[in-house]
C-alpha cells in the first residue's frame, strides 16, 4: 500500500466525519460507503454516552469535528511533507489507548498507519466503540488496512514497539514492562496559562474553552493559572461565566460538590463562582471543577519556572508573552504535527 493510497483513505475518512455536527447529522450524496456507516456512526453518536457518562453529544461531536477538520489532504501533506519515508517490512506497533476524552489515541492510530506500520490496540474500558468503528470505515475504503489494524481485549503478544498512554503511575508500569521493545511512553501533564491582568473579555471567554471543554479531562485542558501579584479575579470569573451551564452536567457537579467540601474541611482559602472553584497551590495537577493557581513577580523568573517544569506541562496558554505558548482557545484544536509530550512520533516510528 503506498504513501498515496494511505492519504486518500484518510481524507475520505475526514469527508465522512464532516456529515456530523451537533445541530445535525447531514447525509452527503458523494461520500465513500455513505450506505453502510452513516446511520450507524449517528446511532452510535447517540450511544457515547451510555458507553461513558462524559461522552456528552456536545463533546463527541467536538472531537469528531476536529478530526474532521484535520484529515484535509492539504494538512496531511504539510505534516508528511518533513519525512522520508521508505520501503521496508511493516512492524506491528502496540498502542495502548487512555479513555479520558473521545477519540484520544486516534493521532497515534492515524502516526502508525500513514509510517506504514501496522497498528495492535489496546482501547481503555471507557472508549471502546468510536476507534473501532472509524478503523472499520478505513478498512471499507481502503481494504488493504484490513491487515494493518488489529484490535485487542486480551494479552498484547507478538508486536515489535509501543506507544503507552497513561497515570504516573501506570508509566512506572509501563516502563518495567516493556523494557525490552522501543517504546513512547506518556505520563501524567497539564496544562497552564500565564495571565498579566489585561487581557480581553474574549480572551478569558477563550480560556474557559481551554479549561472546561471535555469537563477539564484532558491533558491539554488548562488546570493552573498563573497570575501576577495583586491580581483581581473578577475578570476572569466574569469572563468564564459563559460556561456556567456545565454543572448541569451530574457527574460533573457531583465533583464540583466534592471537591469543594474537601477544601472546605481542610480550611484552604477558595475562591468560587458556583461551577468552579480555584486555589492558591504550587501543583499543576487540579481536581476536576478546580482550577489551581500561582502568583508570579517577573516574567522572566515564570520563563525559567516553566522551561524547568517542562516535562509537567502539555500547553502554555498566554498572548504571546511566554516563549512556545499558544493563543486563548486553542488548547484542545491541535494540529496534526502538534505532537503529545513533544515526541515525534513518526520519527519514532520510522526508526523502527
């Protein structure tokens, strides 16, 4: 299978998941195996939820919507454009999926396939039908994937590499594991952004996407705020009031609910605003419908601060004043060569 058979597989893909939006499926005349997979991929829309309770239609549909939007040929081509890729023996690289938020391994499903590997998964319990189904679209499009892609409940046997995603904890697991196999593997980080006190209302409207899109599930969702001394949170509170809806949401609520009376019980200092509380501490990691927060004195000190936590860190958020940061509300938009952890994973692959 070439480079070019490869690419076209998954720009049909990318055409097949633009049919859905949140305010309604539309059925497209000219789109590949449109009979078999339309009315099954809304049915199973409908069913995330009752698959895992933060499956949300809002937010499937925004996962699929910005696959859809990055599986154009003209992206594929930017991100393929910078490597070599050259004919050799297929290996069978294991990828064990997190089920924090819809569709979080598909960009190393999509790395394995397009190097011309074949791809052994292992999908977390909390998302087991989304990859699934979009991997047996590809292979209707394209049938030669049919021996590329495997999936797995069991034991992982007879694979060359792995990629892992995973806690800290499940890392150190990991790591003694697979020992043995060229391995990416990913640990716990979060996400942050550095605030000076002026910035507009549409920008702290932004960041509210960055921090409560997928309920703050994910890696790339902001979990820590850092401020400057003295400054006034009413406007961030103001800014973020948009999304006060979200605790409508029980599972979300219930640790709104919980979070906060645990604080409370340990006397530490909140602020709150009915739907999210935050708090003065030096960790990057918050509790779901928390946000932690830090002062800083100087620009540059927070610069060093951050080079020196990198490995903490996903995204920097900020308007342009910390070096590798990205703009408000665009944590959870990345491009196809905005890699997890920085780790190149088709170099990785095509070192195999």
């Amino acid at each position: 299978m070439t480079l070019e058979n490869k690419i076209d597989a998954f720009v049909s893909l990318g055409d097949f998941l633009r049919q859905f939006k949140e305010h309604g499926n539309v059925q497209s005349v000219d789109i590949a195996q449109n009979s078999t997979f339309f009315e099954a991929f809304s049915e199973l829309i409908k069913l995330s939820q009752s698959h895992n309770g933060w499956y949300t239609p809002e937010q499937v549909y925004f996962s699929i919507n910005s696959w859809a939007e990055a599986l154009t040929e003209e992206n594929l081509r930017i991100w393929l454009s910078r490597y070599s890729f050259v004919e050799k023996e297929a290996k069978t690289v294991a990828i064990i999926l997190a089920g924090n938020i819809p569709l979080v391994g598909f960009h190393d499903f999509l790395s394995v396939l397009i190097s011309g590997n074949k791809v052994l998964v292992k999908t977390s319990s909390n998302d087991q039908h989304l990859l699934p189904f979009l991997a047996k679209y590809l292979i209707a499009v394209e049938p030669k994937f049919e021996n590329y892609i495997e999936f797995t409940e069991g034991k992982l046997e007879n694979y060359d590499a792995v990629i892992a995603t995973g806690s800290d904890n499940t890392a150190r697991y990991f790591e003694f594991y697979f020992k043995d196999k060229p391995s990416i593997i990913r640990r716990n980080r979060n996400s942050v952004a550095v605030l000076t006190g002026n910035e507009t209302e549409a920008q702290i409207q932004a960041l509210g996407e960055d921090i409560f899109r997928y309920f703050g599930l994910g890696c790339r969702n902001v979990s820590k705020l850092f401020v400057p001394r003295g400054y006034n949170f009413d406007k961030f509170f103001e800014g973020i009031y948009s999304f006060q809806d979200i605790v409508q949401y029980e599972r979300y609520a219930n640790n709104y609910d919980y979070n906060k009376a645990v604080f409370l019980m340990s006397n530490f200092k909140l602020l709150d605003n009915g739907f999210l509380t935050i708090k003065e501490d030096e960790s990057y990691s918050s509790p779901i419908s928390s946000v932690f927060y830090e002062y800083y004195d100087s620009l540059n000190e927070l610069n060093s601060k951050l080079k020196e936590d990198d490995l903490k860190i996903q995204c920097i958020v900020s308007d342009g004043i910390i070096e590798n940061g990205i703009p408000f509300g665009e944590t959870q938009k990345p491009k196809l060569w905005d890699y997890a952890d920085n780790v190149d994973t088709i170099e990785f692959l095509n070192t195999l």
